[in-house]
C-alpha cells in the first residue's frame, strides 16, 4: 500500500572536526529554557560533549533513551588510531554520569530536535556550530518503510517518562507546565 512519504530528520557528527567549544550546549539549554533564550545551563542541554583534551577527544552526543541502571557493557574504542573512553558514544539518560537528567525535576532529557512552531530551518545545536561538526540532514522515504523505523523522539520520551515515574504523575506535572505557562 503506498501511503505516501515521510521525511526523516537527523543530524550527522563529524567528531574530527570538534572543537569542544560548547557552543551547542548553550544553544540547546537556552532554546529550550523557559521562556526561550532567558537562561543557558548546559546542564539542562539536550547534547553534551564527552571531552578530554589530553587526548584531543570531543564527541558530541544527543541525549537518547532514558535508562534506570548503568550497562555493563563499556568498552574503550579506537578508530582511526585514536581513542575514545568508555560511554563516549552512549546517548542514554542513565544514573552513572550526570547528563540528560534535568537538574531541578530530575526528569531526563531528550533531544526533541528543536521541535517548535512554526518549525526551524534547522536545530539550534546545529545553527551555531561554526565548525560544521553537526549537520542537518532530511530524507524522504516512503511512508511503509517510515513505519518501520523507531518510534518517534516524542514518543520515546513520553514512554519513558510513563515508565518512570507512571502515567498519572506524568500528566499531572504536564497539566502543572501548562498552567504555569
Ligand atoms: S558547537 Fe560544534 S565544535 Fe563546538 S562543541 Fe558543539 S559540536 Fe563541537
Ligand atoms: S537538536 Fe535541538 S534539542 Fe536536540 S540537541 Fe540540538 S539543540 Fe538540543
């Protein structure tokens, strides 16, 4: 059945060319401030970059799925001679490093893609990365294939929240933001 197509939105990272500026957590912690632009807190930014300056590693990373205990599955890397620590490339929200929780709710986080209305020419992360490490890209593919794809950024974030904290708790904190807006 040809249901028509479907974009996809993602953002591509070249590591080689990061400079560890930090300039997109700022961006990303003030675009989704409350109201937007009136505080920055990389804290509360939804891409972090995993540093080590002795051995020249940037990584910026998106926050992903939340997850209640850390894995056992570290590994240090190396590619193309050079390495990278343990959890460098790992999106998760989890409790053994302090990105992608919310400082004050402690809810994670999760990049949204700067979700808004009217939409972006292209996210906020990306609009100030004079080094073009992070690229925007959309593709189109038709919308069989789409529905194959992972639940969307949305979805995975309300999921995860419901199981955390149940859907009740959820909702309520949700009616709370709106009526504080
Ligand atoms: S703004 Fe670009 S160069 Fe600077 S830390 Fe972020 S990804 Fe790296
Ligand atoms: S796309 Fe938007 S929400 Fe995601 S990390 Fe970049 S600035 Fe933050």
């Amino acid at each position: 059945m040809n249901l028509g197509m479907k974009i996809i939105r993602e953002i591509l990272v070249d590591v080689d060319k990061c400079t560890g500026c930090r300039a997109c957590e700022m961006a990303c912690s003030a675009f989704h401030s409350n109201p937007k632009f009136s505080s920055i807190n990389p804290a509360k930014a939804r891409i972090r970059v995993v540093s080590n300056e002795l051995t020249d590693e940037y990584v910026p990373i998106f926050a992903g799925n939340h997850t209640k205990s850390g894995c056992d599955g570290r590994h240090v890397y190396t590619v193309d001679g050079k390495t990278y620590s343990e959890c460098s490339f790992c999106r998760a929200s989890c409790p053994t490093r302090d990105y992608f929780i919310e400082p004050d709710s402690r809810f994670p986080l999760k990049c949204d893609m700067c979700e808004s209305t009217p939409a972006l020419k292209q996210p906020w992360c990306v609009e100030v990365c004079g080094e073009h490490a992070l690229v925007y890209s959309e593709r189109e593919v038709p919308r069989e294939q789409a529905a194959q794809e992972p639940l969307g950024q949305l979805e995975i974030g309300l999921q995860t929240l419901m199981k955390q904290h149940g859907m009740e708790a959820v909702i309520a904190r949700l009616k709370q933001i709106v009526k504080e807006k």
